[in-house]
C-alpha cells in the first residue's frame, strides 16, 4: 500500500525551545535556593509555580547553599545533555517529563536526587537510538548525515585512475542528492565497465563516506548474484526475500546502502523486485526510503565503452574528452534489450529510475603503472620504476596490435606484484 505522507522533518527551532526550557529551570532552581537561603521565611512566599516543578525551601533540605546550587544545577544540566542528544524524542514527551522528574526529587536530599535523577537520565540516554554516547561504542545510523564533498573527492583522486567521466558523475550525483534535505527518490547509480575497471572501488569509496565502517558496516550491504541468487527456478523467492530484507533494514536506518554486483549475471526479472523502492513514492507501506543509495555494478555494456574509447583514439581525439552524453544514451539502451544484463526490459530503466548511468572507461598502461605505484605504496613499499614497468609488461592488453588497453584494468596487479614481492621487499630494505 502506497501512502503520501511522511514524518516532518527536524527543526533547529525544536532544539532551541529545548535548550530555552532546560536552562529556565536551572535558573529557576538557583534562583529559588538563593532566595530561600535570604530569608527563611520564603517558605510562605515562593510561588506555587516553584511548589509544582518540586522546589523546596533550603531548610527542608540537609546542606550548604553552594552544595545545593551546585547539585541542582548538575541536576538540569545531564537532564539538558540528554534531552538534546535525543532529537528525535517527541516535544510533547519531553514536556511532561521536565514537569514531572523535578516533582520527584523533593523526596530526596540534594545528592541523592540528583544521583538518582542523573543515573534515570543516562540510562534513557543510553537506550536511545540516537544517543551519542552509545554510537561512541557501537555504530549508529547517522539519519541527517551528509557527505563530506571534498573528503570524497580526494579519495576518488588518490584512489581511482583513469575514470574522469565515473568520477564526475558520482561527485555531482552525490553532492546534489546529500545537500537535499527531501528527495524525490533514493539514489540509484548503474555502474558499467569491464573488470579491473575500478567499478567495485568506487562502490566501496561511496559506501565508507556515508558510513565510515564501508562494506564492514551494517548499513551497507552487498549482493552478489552468483552467491545470492544462484538458481533460475526460485526467483520468486529471491524476489520476496529481496524486498523483505530491504524493507527491514531501510526501516532500521533510512540511509541504508545497497550494492549488486555482478549485475550481468542476475536472472531476469530478480532486481525487479525493487522498483516500488526506487520510485517517486514518499512512503511504501510506512517506509520511506527517499534516503537510501542503491548502486548496480555490472560487466554488461562494456562491449559498447570499448569500442566508443577506440573510435575516439582512432580519431585522434583524447579520452579526458569523452563526455558522458557520448555514452549515457548506448548504455541505457544496450543494457535494456541485453539479455545477460540483469536488466533486460527491466521496468527500473522503462521507469528511468536509475539517476545515472556511469561508463568505466578501459585502461590504458599508463593507469595501470598507477595502480602498481598505489599498491607498492599501500604495501609499505619504496616505489621501484623498474618493477612498475615489469608488472605492467605482464598485463595483456587490446588490440593486440596496438596494445592500447589493459584487458583485466587493474584487476591482477596485485597478484602480479606478488610475484615480485621478495625483490622489492629486499629493494625497500636496502633504501632504508
């Protein structure tokens, strides 16, 4: 069942009456021992309105005035650290709860009430779902949390080469769908290229910006075909299981990431089963889901990259002027009506719900060299120029006349220079 509504959004202003309302009663207890300290006759003269939020006269209580100011006031100010820590706690619970706890500790002197109070705060705080010092220890679903734009640059830049047209693409999609503070829809990106391109790379940037923990996370989680849905007869199944699970967990946190992989090997008709995620709804069956990423990784339509990126190179052109309105249009196309696609007439791309579809271009050996650097690198080692050219040597590239592109990107680097582990290793120790 489809609705049209969905919950309002937080406001600033929701912090600030909080903010107003705690520190009012701080200052209405200090107030209030002062006062009573003066005269100990302020017991006939403190109005009822202090009665009712449970203010007593000092002398009811054992202690010395600066013991008391000190204990209230330590009293409000856990009560306001954790009021504040929970914005998604409704106005109105917060309300009756700051009339009633003060009511309760008249019946108590000032160090156990503000023990007893503070400890029922902490506990609340603790168990709430947005409570900072629990996600201090465990990871939290950061629901308003937005990408840090120039921490993801950088990581594309270090650590992706030779994709100019994925890597603007992604930075503009994500800028753009992180600073909205009400989407349309989720974000749903097609990533297409051949392996060792860096599609899976990418994923894995996105997914540790939006939670830090990245594949590790339980908000982010990755679908393979051949592990998760291996068998032809039981899509009906995969279907139902797919939805259930992507309901469950966009409900535990609306920032959720999704990434299928190996998109070219899905049975027809499987990934259908989130189209109602993907469109323009506000909510389905409760569940909004306007906040979650979607990424699909696939092989299919590399085919139609490569021969786009040799028609330029054959024409003189340079790759960096590849654009993506040179690609965009074969991809959707030829990815609709391939039936090893995973998406051969899908109704998520008759629907247009994929944001983008992003090219991978091949690489040339000039990439792969930087993949060999980065690797060294990564492995704590001196980067030797001689062992990058002899493991980029190694790589077979296409045309075979030409030898323009690698046909594995960077896939096998790593296996690669393992073989040549033990020279740079004794390499890196003479440098040292």
């Amino acid at each position: 069942m489809l609705r049209g509504s969905s919950p309002p959004p937080i406001r600033a202003g929701t912090v600030l009456v909080k903010l107003s309302l705690c520190l009012c009663g701080a200052l209405f207890t200090t107030l209030s021992v002062l006062l009573e300290q003066r005269d100990k006759s302020v017991n006939s003269l403190t109005p009822p309105a202090y009665r009712r939020l449970g203010f007593q006269p000092l002398s009811a209580v054992p202690g010395s005035t600066l013991q008391e100011v000190f204990l209230r006031f330590l009293f409000w100010f856990l009560f306001l650290l954790s009021w504040l820590a929970a914005p998604t706690m409704k106005l109105l619970k917060a309300a009756v709860i700051f009339v009633l706890v003060p009511t309760l500790t008249p019946a108590f002197d000032p160090l156990s009430a503000s023990v007893v109070a503070g400890g029922a705060l902490m506990a609340w705080h603790l168990l709430s779902s947005d409570s900072w010092l629990k996600c201090r220890f465990q990871e939290c679903c950061k629901r308003n949390s937005t990408v840090n734009f120039k921490a993801l640059k950088a990581q594309l830049d270090n650590r992706l080469f030779g994709q100019h047209l994925a890597k603007d693409v992604v930075l503009k999609a994500v800028l753009g769908f992180s600073n909205n503070p009400s989407p349309k829809k989720p974000l749903m990106l097609s990533l297409h290229g051949w392996a060792g391109t860096g599609k899976n790379f990418l994923s894995q940037i996105l997914a540790e910006q939006v939670h830090p923990a990245g594949l590790r996370s339980k908000f982010v989680h990755l679908f393979l075909a051949t592990l998760h849905f291996p068998h032809h007869d039981q899509v009906k199944l995969y279907k139902e299981q797919l939805q259930n699970w992507i309901r469950g967990n966009v409900s535990a946190c609306p920032s959720s990431v999704f990434i299928f992989d190996e998109m070219d090997k899905m049975h027809p008709g499987v990934i259908d089963a989130i189209k109602p995620f993907l469109d323009y709804y506000e909510e389905v069956d409760g569940v909004s889901y306007r906040k979650a990423i979607f990424i699909f990784l696939s092989n299919a339509g590399g085919d139609l990259i490569n021969k786009a990126a040799l028609d330029f190179w054959a024409s003189g052109k340079r790759r960096e002027d590849i654009q993506l309105k040179d690609l965009e249009p074969l991809l959707s196309v030829g990815v609709f009506n391939n039936k090893n696609s995973g998406l051969w007439h899908s109704s998520i791309i008759d629907r247009n719900l994929i944001d983008y579809f992003v090219p991978f271009l091949p690489l040339e050996q000039r990439h792969v060299k930087m993949c060999v650097r980065a690797e060294m690198a990564a492995r704590g080692y001196a980067v030797d120029e001689k062992i990058v050219q002899e493991v980029a040597d190694e790589m077979t590239y296409f045309p075979k006349e030409q030898r323009i592109y690698s046909d594995k990107g960077c896939k096998t680097v790593q296996a690669k220079l393992d073989i040549h582990e033990d020279f740079v290793m004794r390499d890196t120790n003479t440098r040292g």
